[in-house]
C-alpha cells in the first residue's frame, strides 16, 4: 500500500473514534427494573432459570445479547425484560441510560433503569426465569456492598518470545485485579455484575 499525506489525512478525518477492538466484544443490555409498592420503591430481581445451560441459580436483572434486529442498546433492554418478565413495554416507562461498562472477559454491557407500572401483570418466562423477588430501594441506600478482590496471574503461553523484551523471563507483570460486589439481602446473595450495576444505580440516586 501506497500512501501519501494526504491519502492518511483523509483515512484519519473519516475515522470515528470507539473503544478499541470492541467489535470483537460481546454487547449486552440490562434493565434494572424498580416497582412501586404500598412501602416505597422496590429494585425487581430475577433468579435464573435451573435449566439453564449458563449461570443457573443465580440473580440477575432482566438483559441479554443484543440482536442485529434491536434498533439500539435501549430497544434490546425492553425486549428482553418484556420477553422475561412476560409484559408489555407498554408497562415500561421511564427508561433511563446508566453508564456503561466494559468487563475484562470482552463483554460491553448497556444497562438501564426503568419503572414498572402495573407489577401484577408479571408472568415470568419460566424457561429463563425460576422466581422473581423484590428488595426495598432503601435497603441498598443504607447498605454498602462488600467488595473483595480477585487476583490474576499473569502466565505467558509456552512459545511467548521473552527475548524480544526488555528484562526477558524476569519481566516485571504488571498483576490486575477485579473488584466483585456483594450485596446479602436475607438468604439471598446480590454479586457480580448485577451487584455491580446497583452500585453505580444506587451511587447516581445518592449524588
């Protein structure tokens, strides 16, 4: 290839920006649903379904993979939530964006909060949902999440060419770490990204 000044201004000039390498990443959208009842404000949970291939047993909110046929990140967290929680996006309103997150396993998740309205309408899908719960927005608004850390080790594969670095197989690694939050509602256990996502939700009502 060829390429003179002017050739890479105009290839630079049509570039837009995006995080690097995230077409190879998979993009998922989640909604953090909140219901009103007759005690306040309550954050809507879903316990996977057991006969679930990946992650069965385990709290989430309502999301998924974004499909080529979704519009956007929001469109693909209404359908998913209405899929699985067996409503109309009718009853959804007050769809929010929160910020997105990136996690270090090539995941890109866009989460959303959104009201309920009409809560007995809930059928969940039985195929992707055991059992739904609710927890009192209050609670997480006086209860910090327990956060520990999970240590990577760093281990280059077997060919990996250490004499074409500086220090060689003496290499200073810089280790990373991943923060997993917990939340513990009665004998229920909130973590991972779905604990994640609440303290950021939670951290923009307390602002």
């Amino acid at each position: 290839m060829n390429l003179n000044l002017e050739s890479i201004q105009t290839k630079l000039k049509s570039h837009s920006p995006t995080i690097l390498g995230s077409e190879k990443f998979s993009k998922y959208a989640v909604m953090v649903p909140l219901i009103q009842k007759e005690d306040g404000i309550h954050v809507l949970f879903e316990v996977r379904s057991l006969k679930l291939r990946r992650q069965p047993g385990e709290i989430c909110f309502p999301g998924g993979r974004i499909d080529p046929q979704d519009k956007d990140e929001k469109s693909a967290a209404i359908r998913e939530t209405v899929e699985e929680l067996g409503i109309k996006s009718e009853n959804l309103s007050g769809v929010f964006p929160l910020d997105f997150m990136i996690s270090p396993f090539g995941m890109m998740i866009y989460p959303f909060a959104a009201f309920i309205d009409n809560p007995e309408k809930i059928n969940p899908n039985d195929e992707e949902v055991e059992e739904v719960f609710t927890v009192p927005l209050t609670y997480f608004l006086t209860h910090d999440p327990d956060i520990y850390n999970i240590h990577f080790k760093v281990e280059p594969e077997e060919n990996f060419p250490f004499d074409l670095i500086v220090g060689g197989e003496n290499y200073n690694w810089r280790t990373r770490a991943l923060d997993e939050y917990f939340y513990l509602y009665e004998e229920k256990a909130i973590w991972g990204l779905t604990a994640k996502i609440l303290s950021h939700f939670i951290e923009i009502l307390k602002q």
